[in-house]
C-alpha cells in the first residue's frame, strides 16, 4: 500500500511528531509499504528533504516558496491537496496537538476523501477540549477532578481559589504538560493562570489528585495491560516524558486486579463516550485509597521510543511494527 505519514506540523508539540513520524514510516517500510511523508506545513524543498528524495513531486504543481505567506500554518490547506493527489491508499496522522489533533486535518481528509488512523473530526475536537471533554465524562458519571474553566485571561478567578490546594493549571488544548503548573502556594495561582493563557484561550484549574500516574492504552476495543509512571520529577513533565532514563515505567502495574479490571473499564468508556475509534489512550490519576480520576483521552498517543502506547502494547506481545500495522488496518475499515 501507498502509505503517507503526516508528521511534523506547526503546535508546540511539533519535535516530537517529527520522532513519531520517522518511527512509524520506518516501521511501515519495514512492513513492506510505500512510505512517504509529509509535514503539512513545510514548503517542497523542505518535503524533498525529509524524504531525501524529490521524485514523489515529479509532475504535481507543488505551492513555489516565493509566493507562500508567512505564516506556516497557512501551507497546511496546500500540502493535504497534494496530498490527495499523490493518491494514498491510508493517510498515517503522527501529528500531536494543534491542526493535526483537534480535528481541522481530520475533517481536511474528510472532505478530501481519504481515509486515515485514529479518530475523526468531532472525537479528535471533544478530546482536545479538556473542559468539554470532563463535561462529557460527569455525563457519564466517570470519574474526573473537581475543577473550573477560565475563558479568557480577564475571567474572574473566584471559582478557581475555592477550589483546594495543591491545584493544576493547565491550558486547555496543549499536550505534554506543556503550559501545566502544580501549584502548591497561593500566591503561585495567578502566575499560573497567566503562564498557561499563553498557550490556549481557555485555562483548566483543577484539584491536585496525590497518587499515582496511570496510563490505559485502547487499540480497536481492546484496552492493553495498565501502565504505570514513575517521574524522576514531582511532575510527569515534558523532559521526563521524552528524555531516555527521566522516568521509570511499570507494565502491568502492580494493582490488585479488581483496580486493574476498573481502570481498563472506565478507559474504554471514557473512549467510547468521546466517540473515539482506532486507538488511543487515557491517562488517570490513581488517588492513595486507589480511586481513579481520568484526566485526558489522548486521540493520538505518542509512538517514539519512550512512548507509553507501544510499552503496553508490547507487554501484550504486540510489537512496535505489528502495532503500526493494525492502527492502518483499522484505518481502512
């Protein structure tokens, strides 16, 4: 099959999509695919480099350099016309946050025709919208923190100061932990709030849940082995995320098997909820007297080598490239 990986992109998550990116198209070589990929907002010099080669441009009226504007985010419209004129068989989406996780790209290769991994456009928006997604979950009666929304930096904070200490803030749309701040101190509230209003228009303030990091990871309907993290650091933050040696990481984590059963159940229901499908996963909080909280169903999980999708999924005797295969399989269903 010809196979595209789009990977790369314009969000604060952009280095390590390019990580996945490169993972994941060298394990569909190796599985014996036609593997081009494509950064939705890099010019044809810049593809024809990623790819070290041009040949898949030969014949395409590719947007000339000279005549784009400014703003990298404005290639993404013109690099997915090319990309249904390159005709592909299954779109691989290793993009992280922004355009390629909120579902803008995604209904881009709706109406584009073209089927791709993970889930579609309104799964990927609820998810990437942490205050709509919790909403959905109270819904639900699925267990989340108590928290508040604030939607713009001007937004009175009384709701989030009655909230207890310690609390999280956090943008509302970012992922790896980016923007996100443990405070502890009063006096820490405000800074935090300000800080994350950098990165989104909407800030999550939330209850601090003391415990243990959880990860459940979902491929098709089957949820794959609990997962636990232990950070070097006080927080699951970005250096201990993708910095080799800065985390530790126990699969199955050792729970007693009725909390095992629990969190698996409540990782499909909260996948089901959002309307995901392919694979995704949903990252708990796992308090002292082991009662989960979910945090976030991430549509697309990173797949580099300290990813936690591929660590479960190889405590299920699922490796990496098997892995790969059966997110594009399930694609083209």
């Amino acid at each position: 099959m010809k196979v595209i990986v789009l990977m790369g992109g314009d969000s604060t998550e952009r280095d390590v999509s390019l990580v996945t990116g490169d993972q994941i198209a060298a394990a569909l070589s190796a599985n014996g695919h036609e593997v081009i990929k494509m950064d939705p907002s890099a010019t044809r010099s810049e593809q024809t480099e990623l790819n070290q080669t041009d040949h898949h441009w030969i014949g395409i009226d590719y947007p000339d350099y000279d005549l784009l504007p400014m703003h990298r985010g404005s290639l993404y419209l013109k690099n997915l016309l090319i990309t249904k004129r390159l005709k592909p068989d299954v779109v691989f989406n290793a993009l992280h946050g922004g355009k390629g996780e909120n579902g803008i790209v995604q209904g881009m290769l709706d109406s584009a025709g073209i089927p791709y991994t993970g889930s579609g456009r309104i799964a990927s928006t609820l998810a990437m919208e942490k205050d709509i997604s919790k909403q959905f979950f109270r819904n639900a009666h699925l267990p989340v923190p108590k928290g508040v929304a604030l939607n713009r930096p001007g937004a009175s904070r009384k709701a989030a100061k009655q909230l207890t200490l310690p609390l999280v803030v956090k943008p509302n749309d970012q992922g790896s932990t980016i923007g996100l701040e443990i405070v502890s101190k009063p006096e820490r509230l405000e800074p935090a709030i300000e800080q994350a209003f950098k990165y989104s228009k909407k800030v999550i303030v939330e209850e601090y849940i003391k415990g243990r990091e959880i990860t459940v990871g979902i491929i098709k309907t089957r949820t794959l082995p609990v997962l636990e993290i232990v950070p070097e650091h006080d927080l699951y933050d970005y250096e201990c995320k993708y910095k080799d040696g800065m985390s530790r990481y126990q699969v199955p984590a050792e729970l007693p098997l009725p909390v095992t059963q629990k969190l698996q159940t409540l990782a499909l229901k909260a996948h089901r909820v959002l309307g995901c499908s392919g694979y995704s996963r949903v990252d708990f909080r796992l308090n002292e007297a082991n009662q989960p909280f979910i945090l976030e169903v991430n549509t697309l999980p990173g797949m580099t080598g300290t990813s936690l999708l591929p660590k479960a999924a190889k405590a299920a005797d699922i490796h990496f490239n098997a892995l790969v295969e059966m997110i594009v399989e399930e694609a083209l269903k």
